[in-house]
C-alpha cells in the first residue's frame, strides 16, 4: 500500500498567497521544464487584476502544501474551469496525490454551486481544465476518464541566445522602464485606450502588487 502523502491544503487568505503562488512558477521558468510552463508570474497578477480587489478570491483558489512549502495551487473561473500548477521537485506519487486533491476540489465546487443559498446546480457544471499534449498533466487526466476538447492553445517560444535586433521605436518616443508607482495611472490609461472598455483596468490592484515583490 503506498504511503499517504502529507499534503494541507487551505484556501487563498490574503495577498501574500500571490507571491507564494508566484514563486513556484517562477523556480519553474528557472529550472528544466523552461519553457513548458503553463504560466508566468505576470499572468497571476493580471488575472487578480482582473477580478479585482472585492472580489471572493477564497472561493476560487486553493493552494496545497507539503512540509511547510507550497507544492501546487487551483484556481476555479466559475462555474467549473480549473487552471492548475504543481511545484518543480515534487515526486510521482506526490505530484498525484497533488493533483487528485486539486480535482476532487474542483467537483466539489461544481456540485455545490457558487451561490450557498443556492440549489446545487442540476445537471452538475461539466468540469474543465487543461493539459498539454506529452505533459504529465494529460496522461493523468486520461487515465482518470477525462477527454479531450476541441479547444486548442499553441504555445510559441523563441530562444534568446541569439542576437536579436534592436527595438524600433517611432521619431519622439522614449523606450525605458516603469520608475515606480507614479507610472502606474498613466499606464492603466494606455490599457484603457487599447482594449477600449473603460473600468476594465483598475490602477488599485496594480498598486496592490507593488508591496509583494
């Protein structure tokens, strides 16, 4: 019988869980599965971003521990589509048990609803997540009677020991890096004018992130 792995698991309390969720995902770009990481450090910040700061982020992530150090994180878009990342270092049996946990989080949120005084949802949402062709993450799934959609992301990448050309910018522009927090509105302007829908870019939580790194 295989020894039980001695995993916590909690949901998301405040802030500070954004860096911890963060630096996994960071050790992974630094370590051997680069590039093949599912996300990057900006993308949890902009998806927080995005939901904004009233929002019940407890409800939507969960992050799991082994011997005190994060070991893999869920994050639920309602009504049941899971983003998933374990921890670089992890084993075979705990990146299982990692991810049955994770998966049976996800049907139990699904079953229940988002509404507590609600009536769970019937039929129950259908659930989702992803999983890349050749990753450990497909095999899982397909071995546990999930199947595929017709739902298709390409991942591109480009190696940078090669000596690229310099940036080109128009006559009048200035190319530098954000001094600090008084970039921050002008460049949540510059967000609004490209996705043109005015409120859908907040500069609070953009300032929120500052303090975690």
């Amino acid at each position: 019988m295989p020894t039980p792995v001695p995993l916590i698991s909690r949901p998301w309390r405040d802030a500070t869980d954004l860096a911890a969720m963060t630096a996994i995902v960071s050790a992974a770009w630094a370590g051997p599965r680069r590039p093949r990481v599912s996300c990057t450090p900006g993308d949890l910040e902009w998806w927080t971003a995005g939901g904004g700061l009233d929002l019940d982020w407890a409800s939507r992530i969960r992050i799991w521990e082994l011997d005190g150090a994060v070991a893999g994180w869920g994050w639920i878009n309602p009504p049941a589509t899971l983003d998933w990342f374990l921890a670089d270092g992890l084993t075979d049996t705990e990146e299982d048990a990692v991810r049955e946990e994770i998966l049976a989080w996800l049907a139990d949120v699904a079953r229940r609803g988002w509404a507590p005084a609600a009536p769970p949802p019937s039929p129950p949402a259908q659930l989702e997540t992803w999983a890349a062709d050749g990753w450990p993450e497909q095999a899982y799934l397909v071995a546990r009677g999930w199947t595929a959609s017709d739902t298709l992301l390409t991942q591109y990448h480009q190696v940078l020991d090669v000596e690229l050309d310099p940036p080109r910018i128009p006559d009048g522009y200035v190319l530098r890096a954000l001094r600090g927090p008084e970039d921050i509105p002008a460049r949540v302007e510059a967000h609004r004018a490209l996705v043109r829908a005015p409120g859908r870019c907040d500069a609070r939580p953009v300032m929120s992130f500052r303090t975690l790194r």
